[in-house]
C-alpha cells in the first residue's frame, strides 16, 4: 500500500494524473469572456514591448483595455471591493493633478496608466479560477522562453540581459515572478511539475544574466519562504524546483565565461527532469535542513563564479557604486517631496524639477523608488491610496486562503508572496513605472469573484446603473483619449524618420498633424522650433528665426516653468540681437538649476563676447 503524501513527504506526480486531465479539460472547454482575453493579451505582450513603458505602446495597451472593457461592462455585473474603490480614488487623484501639475502631458499619461488598473482588476475578479490558472500557465512558458529568445536576438544592455523590456532590473523581477508562478501552477496541476521545471530553469538562468542584485537576493529569500508552504505535503516539488533554479543559475554563470560551458548544465537539468524524484522520501528532519541551508549556499557560490556578477557586486558599497548613487536621488527627491507633501507636484514633475534640487551631477528619468516616484506625483495622499489598494487585496488573499482547501490555499499564498516580491523590488527600482509590471501585480494579488468571501460588496439595482454607466463613460473617453495620443506620437515618430531622410517639409505637416492629437502640444512645438532654429544657423535666414520663436513661445504658454523651453527661448533671444536679455534669462537659469556645466560654460561666453 503506498504512503500517502503525510506519511512520506512526497508529492505524487501521478495519482492524481485522471483528476488533472478533467480539470485541464474543463478550463479548456470554459468560455473565455472578453475580460479573460483582454487579461491574456495583456500579460503576453506586454514583456516584448518595453513594458509598455514608450507612449505609444501604453497608449495602445490602454487602447486595447478600454476596449474590452466596455465590451465588459455591457455583459457583466460589476462588484465592488475596497481596492477597486481606493484605485477608482487613486485614479480621481491623478485627474485632479492635471489642475496643478506644470507637465499636462505627462499627468495625462499618468492618469491613463492609473485608470487601466481598474478594468485589469474587474477582469480578474469575474474570471473563473480555472481559466486563470490556464492563463498563468501560458504565461510561466513564454516568460521562461523569452530568456532564450532574448539570448539568440542579443538583448544585451550593458553586458545585462535586458530582454524586450530594455530594463534588466526590471526584466528580472518579472522572470522571478515567472519562476513562482510555475511552482504555483506546478501545485495546481501536479501533473505538470517535471514539464514546469523547464521556465523554472529558464528564468533562473535569465535572472542571473541580468546581473540584478536585488532580484538574486529576493530569489533567494523565496526558496526558504517556499519551503514553509510547500514542506508539509510537496517537499519533493520545492526540492525539484530548487534543483532546477541551481542549475539554471549555474548554466548562466557558465555561459558568462563561454556559452560551450552551458552545454553541460543544460545536459545535467535534462537528466535531472528525467529522474523520477517523486521516489524520493524526504522525511528526515537533518535531510530537510541540509537542503533548506545547502540549496542557497551553492546558489550564492554559483553567482559569484560570473565575472560579470562579482563585480557589479564588489562595487556596491563604494562610494561612487550604484548604492551611493541612489541614495542620492532619494535624498533629492525627498526634498522635493517636502516642498508639496499633500498633493505632490504632478506627473512627469521629477524630469523637470531634479535640476533645482539635485545636490550633484546627474540625471535620472525616474528616481528608483516607487513610494518617492507616486509622492513627488500625487503626494502623500496618492501614496497612501495606491499603498492601501496593494496591501489590502494581499492580506484578503491570505484570509480567503485560510478557509480554503490545500491546494487553493497554497495557490493564493504564493501569488501573495509574488506580488509581495514586485511592491519591495519597487522600494529601490522604478519597476512599478512600468505600466505593464503595475498591471501585473493587481491581476497576481486580485482575488476571482468565485473565490470571494460572501461578505463581499453588494449595491443595489439604481447605485449599480449609475455605477456602470459612469465606468462606461470613463472607459469611452479613455478610448478616445488614449485613440489621440497614440496617433499623435506615431506621427510624431514618423516625422523624426522624415527629416532623418531630410524630408524636412514632410518633417514639419507630420508635426503639425500631430500637434492637432497631443491635447497638450508643447513638446512639439519645442521641437518644431528647435528645427527650426538649426535651419537658422545653417541658413542665417531669419524667417525661420521667427518661426521657431512663435514655437517657442507656443510651447512655452502651455508649459511655462519647463527649463529646457526657457533655454531655448534665451538662445532665439541671443540670435535675434536682444543679448541682454538672453543673457539675463539664462543666469536665472544657472542660479536656479545646479550642475548645469554645459549652461555655465555658455552664460561665461556670452558674458565674455558682451564685454
């Protein structure tokens, strides 16, 4: 007679194969609903498309979202829940911003990444387990296998594997959540665990490459975390998975010397998958702490046999590493924060506004950190707001799991721990800028309707019409919004191809074309008059001289405070004769923005030249 799971420590692989097959065939036979769709679109394009960080492929991500959701609501039946009323909050926030942010645009962008959060999660919670669970599935093997597509296409940044997220910090929180989620749905399908160690294998390798420290340490921090859920019942699937992490790693770090010495790792794990460990009793309480200990010591020997990896580690406490450096742009930020802590500055207020604050030599687009990044945006209030609505669906998960049978159970837990792995990431990293990687955490932490505690929030038949409509309203001017600046920037790209083929008249009506979708059209207009300005000093014409001041003086008028515009306008004042005043109006601009070596240089010419 066999011993049952309690008894021997082992996790059967195929016991249990018959009750797989139905439960495969019935997700396989359910009806995907226009949300499921939307979701699985979503989580497969977004890490072949930056993250969807470019405007255009968020806008298109947007775009498709609002989309189906509109063909959501005209079926379903919205249920409210906290998190969905604290984004909705979130989201009214960000709106509010675009009164007294100086960056239109970017609070613009800000505000549409906000609100497709809400149709993301409504998706998740009307969706049925099973479905989801086929979607993950999917989703575990295209992660694990953009690590080797991304190899072969040579998506290095740096000497860092960065995949077609271009990020490789980011990159490798997203293949660290790929590698939970296919232990989450090695638990779910048990059928499944000798097949799930291949993305596991995979995404080990590609974390390694990316040479991100904080994603190591986070992975590594995962295996004992894993060890707790899985050690009662399925220690034999965390000891396969480790394995498979080991030799994944291991494989990468050959790789970085020379990929011939891949070959063997790869040759060990694909006898390794082969090997019936379901054999295996792991019962002895000295055996389960040998693995527990010796499992992450061979990981941490292996990363630094990389060359690559030992010295992004060795130069971490320096004072001129990578460390320093962040901690420089969090005191900077925190200063700024400091100066409006309610409600922020606006989206987009930190590319602009580091000059002033800045305390040494440097530029950054974000400052790698999440909390810093929402409070310098929306303040302390926003903060608190998005906090609440990342925290709250966790801890709900956790409580629902506790009255749920052991495998849901542990399936829960674990999408809690991946979504708890992508909010600390976020603590030093700006991966929660990636609207993608945003997206991602709500569709991990969401808990399906189905799945719901019945205490749930209910509305009544008037409250949910006036609910529904107003969603549909939202997500109709969300289309046209995000229709706009999608056709915007594609001609504003198509415009920059233009004159890099000195198709400069085509160059200018593409500009104009899209000036007429921005909403808020400063940048081109800024960059019309910076065209403008080179044809000037090639030509000495001065018709264009006024033309590119009308622009500057456009752009300008609906972005006042923007340094780069009002050094531009004091460059077009120098050309023009009025010296004076250009002179005056850029050492206004040196004085108020620090390190500006390049400005200080000119404004001691042009001093020089008036003498």
């Amino acid at each position: 007679m066999n011993e049952g799971p309690e008894q021997s420590g082992l996790f059967p692989y195929t016991d249990e194969k018959e009750m797989d097959h139905i439960m495969i065939k019935q997700a396989i036979n359910q009806k995907l609903t226009v949300g499921t769709i939307t979701l699985l679109l979503f989580l497969l394009s977004g890490p072949w498309f930056h993250g969807f960080l470019l405007e255009s492929e968020q806008m298109a991500a947007v775009l498709v979202i609002s989309i189906g959701f509109i063909l959501f609501l005209i079926k379903q039946r919205l249920q409210g829940s906290a998190e969905l009323y604290l984004l909705a909050a979130f989201f009214v926030l960000y709106a509010i911003s675009l009164t007294y942010g100086d960056d239109h645009h970017e609070a613009l962008t800000g505000l549409l990444r906000a609100v497709m959060l809400i149709p993301l999660l409504l998706f998740v919670q009307s969706a049925e387990q099973q479905v989801m669970n086929r979607i993950w599935t999917v989703w575990t093997w295209v992660v694990g296998f953009s690590v080797p597509i991304a190899i072969i296409s040579n998506r290095f940044v740096d000497g860092r594997l960065a995949g077609y997220i271009d990020y490789a910090n980011s990159y490798a929180v997203v293949l660290l959540v790929g590698l939970i989620m296919a232990i989450a749905m090695s638990v779910v399908q048990p059928s499944f665990i000798p097949w799930m160690q291949i993305p596991i294998f995979l995404c080990a390798a590609g974390i390694y490459m990316t040479q991100s420290r904080t994603v190591l340490v986070l992975m590594l921090t995962v295996v004992p975390v894993l060890w707790f859920i899985l050690r009662r019942d399925m220690a034999v699937l965390w000891l396969h998975s480790c394995i498979s992490n080991v030799l994944g790693i291991g494989a990468a770090a050959a790789y970085s010397w020379t990929p011939l010495l891949c070959i063997p790792a790869a040759i060990l794990f694909g006898l390794v998958l082969r090997f019936p460990l379901n054999r295996i009793t792991i019962s002895s309480r000295s055996i389960k702490l040998v693995l527990v200990c010796a499992i992450p010591v061979l990981a941490v020997v292996l990363i630094w046999m990389g060359p690559g990896m030992a010295e992004r580690w060795s130069t971490f406490t320096s004072r001129t590493g990578e460390g320093a450096t962040r901690l420089v742009y969090y005191r900077d930020a925190w200063s700024l924060v400091l100066d409006s802590p309610i409600w922020g500055c606006g989206a987009g207020a930190w590319s602009n506004l580091q000059y002033a604050y800045r305390s040494s030599d440097y530029f950054t687009a974000y400052v790698h950190s999440g909390p810093l990044q929402v409070m310098m945006e929306v303040g302390i209030i926003g903060f608190m707001l998005l906090a609440a609505a990342c925290i709250w669906p966790i801890v709900r998960g956790l409580l629902a799991a506790r009255s749920l049978e052991s495998t849901e159970a542990k399936l829960y837990v674990i999408r809690a721990l991946a979504g708890g792995v992508l909010l600390l990431h976020s603590l030093v990293d700006f991966s929660l800028s990636f609207p993608y990687i945003l997206g991602l955490f709500f569709i991990l932490v969401a808990v399906p309707a189905t799945s719901q505690r019945a205490d749930s929030a209910t509305t009544s038949k008037h409250r949910h019409l006036i609910f529904k409509s107003t969603a549909i309203l939202v997500a109709a001017g969300t289309f046209v919004l995000s229709t706009m600046l999608l056709v915007s920037d594609r001609l504003q790209q198509s415009a920059a191809q233009a004159y890099s083929e000195a198709r400069k008249a085509d160059a200018v009506q593409l500009l104009d074309r899209s000036a007429d979708y921005a909403i808020w059209p400063d940048r081109i207009y800024d960059r019309k008059a910076r065209m403008y300005l080179l044809e000037y000093d090639a030509t000495h014409d001065r018709r264009y001289l006024e033309v590119a001041q009308q622009d500057n003086d456009r752009a300008l008028a609906i972005y006042p405070n923007h340094i780069g515009y009002e050094k531009l306008r004091s460059d077009i004042y120098w050309r023009l004769g009025n010296k004076d005043k250009a002179v005056q109006l850029l050492s206004e601009l040196v004085d108020q923005n620090h390190f500006m070596d390049q400005w200080h240089e000119d404004l001691k010419q042009k001093q020089a030249q008036m003498k």
